[in-house]
C-alpha cells in the first residue's frame, strides 16, 4: 500500500471542495439560462466533470489499496 502524505491529503480535501463547488455552479447556472444550447453546453460541461471525478476518485482508490 502506497503512503500519503498529510499534505497530499490536504491537496485532495482542497481539490474536493472546489470539485463541489464546479457542480454546484454548473447546476445552477443550468438552471438559470434560457437559452438551450447555453443550458445544453452547461450540462455538459457537468457531465464530463462528473466523469472526471469519478476517475481522480478511483485513481485515489487504487492508490490506497
């Protein structure tokens, strides 16, 4: 098992709350705009960002195995 550092830990804390906040934004911005492909663009983008943090979470996963 691979050993991380408190100050890796603290990065993936930190990277953790701004990965939330990137959701929370996208959401509410989809959900304010009018205009389809503004609104299309903006789910989107959240969509691939979810992908993204599955895949930092499984990387983490593995990491601590």
């Amino acid at each position: 098992m691979t050993q991380i550092s408190t100050k890796e830990l603290l990065y993936l804390e930190d990277t953790s709350k701004l990965f939330d906040s990137i959701e929370k934004t996208c959401q509410h911005a989809s959900s304010e705009v009018t205009d389809p492909q503004i609104r299309s663009l903006l789910t989107s983008m959240n969509s691939t960002h979810k992908q993204w943090i599955r895949s930092s979470a499984g990387f983490v996963t593995n990491r601590m195995q």
